[in-house]
C-alpha cells in the first residue's frame, strides 16, 4: 500500500539553546573551526605559539567558552590573530566579550608597543598577573606575592565567623568542609611555598583553639598532632603538604601513562 500523500515539511521554531541536547555537539564543531583556523595560522608562520623547553608549541588552548591564545609581540601577528577571531564570528555569530578579555605581555616589550597591541584588540591590559579558571596564569619571581589570594580567601572566611558561638563539632565541620578546601584547587596544580602552607596551618590551628575571655587561648597541640587519625588521637584533618604533593604528583602520573594527553 503506497500512501499518495504528500508529507508536510518539518520547519522548526524553537532552535537551539543552551543547556540542550545538540547545543554542546554544535559548540564543539564551532570550536574545531577556531582551532582549524588558528593551526592553518602556524602552519604558514603567520602566528608563532609559545614553547618551554622541547615540549610542542602551543598556538591556543580552548576551556568552554574560554579561549586562551599565545602569539610574538609584534602588529603583524595581532592583526593576523583579530583577523581570525572576525572570520570566526562572523562564521559562527558568536561575539567576542572585549569587557571580560585581557591581554598579557612578557617584559621585553615596550610601553608604548603594549598600548599599541591592546588598543588594536580592544582588550584590557593587565600589568600584573591574571587568573584564568581561578588559577595563576602566569608566575611571577614572587610566589609567595602570586599565591597571597589563598591566605586571603581563608582569612576572609575566617574573620566572617567572627563572633558566632560554634562549638567545638561546628568548628571541625566549618574547616573540613570549607577551608580545607579553598587551597585544594590551586594544589592540585601547582607545589606550594613551605612557608604559606606553614601560614594556613597556623590559621585553622588558631581557630581550632580560640575561645575564652578576651580572645586569649591556648593552642595545645601542633597542626600536625591534629592530623593523626581519630583512633591515633588526632582530628583527621588535613595535612596540606603531603595533600599538595599527592595531587601534584597524581598529575604527573596521568602524564606519564597517559602520552596522548
């Protein structure tokens, strides 16, 4: 039985939008085209990466909507870099957020060469150093002054409990499941300096102990003591060095097995 009908042509209203089933496939294949677009730029020497050592140059690397890209500090190849990000917007009809975008030089270049380039992008210059996925982007000769916001962030909460009447279970709840894990994150990543992770421990030890009249109190026992295990004596809370180390090196494992990374 053949059905002389004609079918009705499907024309749909509602399109694609964030969160939906297709819009993360549709990201991607847009993401590709940049990616396409930036390489076939290296290709012809018309934009040069950044390169440490003999690892392989990296031209850009791309985070969700982020979108971080690496060229020399010259007019010739900031306007290739702009030249590429308007063939991708007008390709893809997505815009560049200028207000949320920043641009990073090394100290060999000029002040007058920086006003130049970030003038071309659009973009804000920034004189230190910036965050990117709440990480350092770049290191500085200072650790210490680079990773400062970690001790600042835990300082910040800690003085926000200020005066709340917490026992002693409120405590050990409030710095295993909050401070504990504000430093988690950049550890992972980086190995930090002896001397803040010495700063953090004295901190959530300070707590632990505080109490009394006029703020007086005693700290009876180390950060370490509190590390030991419950049935040891101790507390089970962390201890960061060790924690620092073993998510550092639980990267480098993944490098290793993983050469394809």
């Amino acid at each position: 039985m053949v059905n002389s009908d004609r079918e009705k042509p499907i024309h749909p209203g509602r399109g694609l939008r964030q969160g939906g089933v297709f819009s993360l496939y549709l990201f991607i294949l847009v993401a590709e085209g940049l990616s396409s677009l930036i390489k076939r730029a290296v290709d012809r020497g018309d934009i040069h990466g950044i390169q440490i050592c003999r690892a392989p140059m990296v031209s850009h690397l791309l985070f969700a909507d982020n979108c971080f890209l690496f060229c020399m500090e010259n007019l010739s190849e900031v306007r290739h870099l702009m030249n590429i990000l308007e063939v991708y917007a007008e390709a893809s009809g997505q815009e560049i957020n200028t207000n949320e975008s920043e641009v990073l030089f090394t100290r060999n270049i000029s002040n007058q060469a920086r006003e130049d380039i970030s003038r071309i992008m659009g973009v804000r210059l920034v004189l230190g150093t910036c965050t990117y996925l709440g990480l350092p982007s770049m290191l500085g000769r200072s650790k210490k002054a680079t990773f400062a916001f970690i001790k600042d962030r835990i300082w910040k909460r800690i003085n926000s409990w200020r005066g709340w009447p917490m026992s002693k279970a409120c405590k050990e709840v409030m710095i295993k499941s909050v401070l504990q894990d504000i430093p988690a994150y950049v550890m992972s990543v980086f190995i930090l300096l002896d001397t803040l992770v010495d700063d953090i421990k004295s901190m959530l030890n300070a707590l632990w102990w505080e109490g009394g009249s006029k703020n007086k109190w005693i700290r009876w026992l180390t950060w370490e003591s509190l590390t030991y295990p419950k049935n040891e004596g101790g507390l089970d809370f962390r201890d960061f060095k060790a924690f620092n180390m073993a998510m550092v090196v639980k990267q480098g494992w993944n490098i290793m097995t993983n050469q394809d990374t």
